[in-house]
C-alpha cells in the first residue's frame, strides 16, 4: 500500500535511477555487468522476485540487441544452474530457484 500511497520524488525511469545510484544496497541492485544488471524488486509477487534488467533504456523488448539480451540471459545462468547466491550483500538469502 505504501508503493500506492506515497509521494512520488521523480518521475524517472526506476531501473535507470537504480544504475546511475550510488547505493546499491538502497536500491537492491545486486551484480552490475557491461550490459544488464541484477535487481531485486522492491514489490515483489512471490519473495526473492529478481529481475535482469539491460543497462540501456529501451521501452520494450524487441528494441533491446541480442548483445543485450544475451548479457541479461547470463546474469540470470548461475541461478539456474543452482549456484546457492550471487548476491554481494551476504544478509540476503539466496532465492530459491528450482530447475
Ligand atoms: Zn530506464
């Protein structure tokens, strides 16, 4: 309710706010890479929900490269393959993934 509730302070996008921040731990980001990052989302639906995020903003997918995708796709590879965390905060748990 707070998400809906509160004042907005920008009108900015949030994943390009979360990579030119300083504070990753404020913003949840967890591994920055040439061309995505690792975020966790602030609302999630289901604990643990990340999110592998380009670093160029695009609106929609199809106008991000393969390059792009491709960075973003391996951010994500370890968890499928059951590494137990990525993160660089070791306070947060490793999401559980399953094969
Ligand atoms: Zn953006």
């Amino acid at each position: 309710m707070t998400y809906i509730t509160a004042a907005k302070t920008s009108g900015g996008c949030v994943f390009c706010e979360a990579l030119s921040g300083s504070d990753d731990r404020k913003s949840l980001l967890l591994a920055r890479r040439d061309r995505a990052f690792l975020i966790l989302n602030r609302y999630p639906y289901a604990a643990g929900h990340l999110m592998a995020v380009i670093n160029r903003h695009v609106g929609t997918l199809p106008e991000a490269t393969a390059d792009e995708v491709a960075g973003a796709m391996k951010l994500l590879s370890p968890l499928h393959r059951g590494t137990t965390c990525m993160c660089r905060w070791s306070t947060i748990p490793a999401p559980a993934i399953r094969p």
